[in-house]
C-alpha cells in the first residue's frame, strides 16, 4: 500500500451533483469542508470527496472525455491507493491539513448530472469521504501522508 501521494487537483463547485471546477488551491474548513464549496456541511461526515488521478485516467482510456473535477471530487490525488486507507484512518494534507477518511465510495439512487454527462460515473466504487479534523490551505502539488 503506497502511503504517500499528491494532490493533483483541488475542486469546489457552487452546487451538489455538478462537476466541480479544479481552482488549484483552497482552504478546508474545520468540521466543515472546503471554504466555497456545496458539498461543506458541519452535520456530514462526507465533508470531503477524494478520487485518484488513476481512476480518472481508466474512463479517459475508455474513450470518455473526463478530466479533474468531472466526478464532483474536491480532491484529485496521484499515487496513494484511496480504497487501501481504512475508516479511521488519518491523512496529511499539505503543511496542514488532517482529514479522517469516514466512507468508501457511496450509493447513487438515481443517476446523477455527472453519469448522463460522463455516460457513467466512477466516484460510487472508487472515491473516498473524508471528515475535515483540522483545516488549513491546500494546493496542487501537496503532498498527502498517511499519518
């Protein structure tokens, strides 16, 4: 399990069930979620979404034409096996930033904006939620630890 990674993409949208837009930085919020974004919420412990570059490259290779933010992640990460991370589990984001992973992909009732516009949507199997333990800047490029 690789326990290290980077972030790759930063994205909020201003809505829930839209593609987010990748905006490079921004600031987590305690118990709360990305400043700006639909889906922060201090009652939820999906506060943060996190999907793997991987995972989005598997739909680009298939022919889909989807890139960073197109499955309503916050966070675009590269080279940490997401699925791997246990609930419970702590990661460093940035110089500091702590997120407790709290769910491993989730169920869609209904299909969302994302699968009619994406033909399929990849954030149900392969994307994690994260609850924010403590906020602070994020940026592309940061590293992601395992703590």
């Amino acid at each position: 399990m690789s326990v290290s990674g980077t972030v790759v993409g930063v994205c909020i949208s201003s809505k829930k069930s839209v593609r987010k837009k990748n905006i490079g930085s921004g600031v987590l919020i305690d118990n709360f979620g990305f400043e700006g974004d639909a889906h922060g919420d201090a009652e939820t412990h999906r506060q943060v979404s996190l999907l793997a570059i991987e995972s989005i490259k598997k739909m680009q290779d298939m022919g889909v034409k989807v890139g960073i933010g197109d499955f309503a992640e916050n966070l675009a990460t590269e080279g940490i096996n997401l699925l791997s991370l246990p609930i419970g589990a702590q990661i460093k984001v940035g110089m500091e930033a702590i997120l407790e992973i709290t769910q491993h992909g989730k169920v869609c009732h209904t299909p969302c904006a994302i699968y009619y516009q994406a033909g399929m949507c990849i954030m149900p199997q392969e994307g994690i939620f994260a609850r924010v333990l403590h906020g602070g800047p994020i940026k592309t490029g940061d590293e992601i630890i395992l703590m």
